[in-house]
C-alpha cells in the first residue's frame, strides 16, 4: 500500500473482517453455554480480550515510537499469524447447532421482537464510543496537540486495563434485564462527561 486510493479498500476489507468477529464470537459462545452460565462466560470473554488488546496496544505503541514502515508491516504480519492460530483453534470446538437445525426463523424472531429492535438502535448508537475511541481520538491527538503519537497506544492499553479490571464486576451487575439497564444508563454519565471535556 502506497497510496491513499490503495489503503482504503484495504482498510475497508480489514474492518470488515474485524467487525463480523464479535458477533459470531458472542453467537458461539451462547451457543455453548447454558443460559446461567452465559453471562459469566461472556465477562470472562471480554476480560481475556482486554488482556490481548493491552499486550497489542503495548506492542502498538513501540511501533509507533519507532516509526518505521518494518516495524508497521511487522505488526500487520503478528496480527495476521495470531489471527490464523485463533481460526485454528475455533475449529476444534465443538459444532453449535443453527437456527434451521432447530427449526427457527431469524426473520420472523427478529422483525416480531420490537423491544429488542429498540434495544438494539439504542446500544447501536451507544457503541459509537468505539468509533470515537478508536478514530476520533487518536485523529484529535495527533492533529490538535503536541503529545507524540505513542501515547495513543498509552491511552488504548489503558482503556483495556480498565475493563479487564471492572469487567466481570459490571457482569454481576447485569445479570438481570433491570441491573443490565440499570448498568447502561450508569455508562451514558462518564461518556458524556468525556464528550464534555473533549
């Protein structure tokens, strides 16, 4: 890639890639557990993935530091050899029923459902931090003030230490559809006020 016109398809392809990752992740593991288990497992889940996204997000920041095109493209090649040894160990877990196996219709289950349509826009639009998190503010450090460009990956290993740490504490917390509200709206507050201060 040397070219703006040559990075955007490219980036395209990748960010499609990444983002079916995390559905079909949830989708498997809901799939192999039972339902009083599946919170538990799903706050495990996410704690794990904070502490490899904190070990890249270290590795992220001594490449940007050393700002070299083979430091970048040996990142890039870690990332697609770990993404290789992931699919292969995927394939040794067990197979997970579909819904055809079982006779059900997402069509019918998802247009039917209009408290989870609701439920869905709204958390849609509440994800959108991860967008800001990972675009808008490292642009804003990079274009808007005189930190060096490593403290990006400072504030990401950051950000996945935090949720190592409060993850599965906040998983307890929404173990029911009340407490799970209940825990969403406490997250609005401090996005927000990071709005604000932003």
């Amino acid at each position: 890639v040397h070219s703006l016109w040559s990075f955007i398809p490219v980036t395209c392809v990748f960010l499609t890639a990444e983002r079916t990752v995390p559905s079909i992740r949830v989708a498997l593991v809901c799939g192999l557990t039972e339902d009083r288990e599946r919170l538990g497992h799903l706050a495990s889940l996410r704690v794990v993935q904070s502490g490899g996204a904190s070990l890249g997000a270290g590795i992220g920041t001594l490449v940007l530091y050393l700002d070299t095109r083979a430091a970048f493209l040996t990142l890039l090649y870690l990332y697609g050899g770990f993404a290789l040894v992931s699919v292969a160990a995927i394939r040794r877990l067990p197979a997970v029923s579909s819904l055809r196996d079982r006779g059900l219709k997402r069509k019918a289950m998802v247009v039917r459902d209009a408290p989870f349509l609701v439920v869905t826009v709204l958390f849609a639009l509440l994800a959108l931090n991860w967008g800001l998190l990972a675009v808008g503010v490292p642009l804003w450090v990079v274009g808007h003030t005189d930190a060096p460009t490593w403290t990006i990956g400072v504030m990401f290993a950051l950000n996945t230490l935090g949720v190592m740490f409060f993850q599965r504490r906040a998983g307890r917390a929404s173990a029911t559809v009340p407490g799970a509200a209940r825990s969403a709206a406490l997250c609005v507050v401090p996005l927000v006020c990071a709005c604000v201060l932003f």
